[in-house]
C-alpha cells in the first residue's frame, strides 16, 4: 500500500494504471486513523515544521 496512491481520486488511479484494492483501502484507513491518535500526543517542535512553529509563537496583531 502506498499512502500518495491512496490519496489520488479514484479517476486519476485509474487513468495512471494505478491499483487500489480494498485490502489497501482499509489498511489507508487503519494508518489515517493511527496518525489521528499519535499526532496531537507529539510535543510541538515534531507537528510543526520550524517555519510553522515560528509562525505560531509569532504575536499576532489585534482585532
């Protein structure tokens, strides 16, 4: 199972060749769900990419 596949429409898998069976839907389905459990347990400086944690501590201007 590649994940970039997965994340292709079906229409554009089928036009490249590509195939996807249910055994990689479900196993596509099994890592998103793993990767929505695990990312918010990270510590920030591994979320974020340095530019987008600089961008976060940054001040931000009043409304």
């Amino acid at each position: 199972m590649c994940v970039i596949t997965g994340l292709l429409p079906p229409v554009v898998r089928e036009r490249l060749g590509l195939t996807w069976t249910r055994r990689d839907e479900r196993r596509l389905r099994r890592f998103g769900a793993v990767v929505r459990v695990l990312v918010p347990l990270l510590p920030e400086r591994l979320r974020y990419l340095p530019t987008a944690r600089a961008a976060r501590r940054a001040p931000r201007p009043p409304r």
